[in-house]
C-alpha cells in the first residue's frame, strides 16, 4: 500500500510539472501577482506572451488566464497592470477575441477614465477595445464612442478611436459625421491621413466621407494630399471617378511626390 502512495504522489507531481510546463504564460502571471520583488522582465514578459504564444491555446485555456489579467488591471501597482494589459492585447489578435475578451470590456473601458499620467495604458485600453475580432462587440464601441471627443486624447489614441469606429459602422452617417468633426478640428496630419486611409479600406460611399476625401486633395500639405490620393485608389470605380479632375491635376504635377502622381494615375484607370 505504501508503495501505491508513493507511486501516486509522484504520478502527480510529474502530471503538476507538466502542467505547468504546457502554461508557461499562468506561471508567469502567478508570479506576477504574488511575487512582486520577482518580476519578469520586459523581454522575458514579451518572450512568454505574445501572438504566437496566445494563438497556440484552445479557447479554453485562454479563458482560464483571462481573470488573471483582471487582477492586474485591479493592481495598486502600475507594473503589474500593464503586464495585465500586454495580456489583452496579445489575446486581441485572436480571430475569437471578441468572445473572449467581452466580459473584459468594463474592464478595459474603467482604464480610460484613469488619470491622465496613465496614457500609455490608456491607448492600449483604446486599442484593444477597438480590434476584437471578428467585429468589435457593441458594448465596446460604445466606450470608445464616449470619449471620441475628450480633449486630454492624444492624436494617437484619437486614431485610434476613430479608425475603430469608422471600421465598425462604415455605412453609418451620423457616426461618420461625428468622426470626421472630431478629426477636423484637431488639423493634425497623422491623424487626417490616418483617418482618410481608414475611409479608403472601407470603400466609402457616404457622402460627407467622399467631400472630406475630396477636400483633403487638395491640401496644403503633401503627405494629407498623397494619403487623400491612397484613399481613392481604394475606392470603387464608380466612385473614384467624380474625382477624376483632382487626379488629373496631381498627375501632371511635376512637384507631386512620383509615387504619388503614379497612384493617381493608377487611380484614374477603369
């Protein structure tokens, strides 16, 4: 009988071994929230999370790592909850993220009323919320849709923002007409031709979209004429076509960037 025990005791610290060994990322995490002072290291944190690393589990799995990362965003200490946060967004690539991340979604949207110091986290919060897949639940669209026109956010995280809600609702005018408001009066070019290449991916048939394209064709500034110009190319024929003239002239202009006056050209082609 003694010899039973012992052979079952040491079936199941081998079976505890391999567990572990099969879920490096829950070991790490348990680390991380109940050994402060043993902290991964950004590359040994990177290395153990990531795309790859994420996509490899069954959904199953996934789910059991998720309240972890809840109990890091809920940590006093401000490592602890970004490495929580680098966990939502290696789960965000997952063509099921949607799912799986929707209990999170109060989560991540609580970080985008944090203080304003947090802005790193805070665009993380903005990504993830707006890249979940196949579509962006509604709950989260409607985060992301409650601080589009914060004034504290940074041009990038209003990109980000508003390139998720254009992506979400590309046919819907009320929604696009509030986005592109937004976007023009921050006049920032990363912003202007981020949002005009969005618009360009989505074949945009809405009417204030395709005058905002065509405005910005007009721009002073090179770079928001050369991403108008990348939205056009995008956009069917039939559309593309009631900018011709524009694309004309961009063409025959010597001072065009050549890539530029090449994909207008290309632009202008049936």
């Amino acid at each position: 009988m003694r010899i039973f025990m012992r052979a079952v005791s040491l079936l199941l610290i081998a079976t505890a071994s391999c567990l572990a060994q099969e879920n490096p990322i829950r070991q790490l995490f348990q680390t991380i929230l109940t050994q402060p002072v043993a902290m991964p290291t950004t590359e040994q944190l990177f290395n153990t999370v990531n795309e790859t690393t994420i996509g490899a589990l069954s959904a199953a799995e996934v789910q059991a790592i998720l309240p972890m990362a809840r109990q890091c965003l809920q940590s006093s200490n401000a490592v602890v909850r970004q490495d929580g946060l680098v966990l939502l967004i290696a789960v965000v690539t997952r063509g099921d993220s949607a799912k799986l991340l929707e209990p999170y979604i109060d989560d991540l949207g609580a970080l985008l009323s944090g203080p304003e110091g947090a802005i790193s986290l805070r665009h993380g919060a903005l990504y993830v919320l707006g890249s979940m897949k196949p579509t962006v639940p509604p709950k989260a669209i409607a985060h992301l849709s409650a601080h589009l026109e914060e004034s504290r956010n940074s041009d990038e995280e209003t990109l980000t923002i508003a390139a998720s809600l254009l992506e979400s609702a590309p046919t819907d005018a009320a929604t696009v007409h509030k986005t592109l408001l937004v976007v023009s009066q921050r006049s920032d070019p990363g912003l202007t031709g981020g949002v005009l290449r969005q618009l360009g991916l989505n074949k945009t048939r809405v009417p204030e979209a395709l005058n905002f394209i065509g405005v910005n064709l007009n721009h002073a500034d090179p770079d928001i004429r050369a991403s108008a110009v990348d939205a056009v190319s995008r956009l069917d024929h039939d559309i593309r076509k009631q900018f011709a003239p524009q694309l004309v002239r961009i063409v025959s202009d010597p001072s065009e960037a050549e890539h530029v006056r090449s994909q207008a050209k290309s632009a202008l082609q049936p």
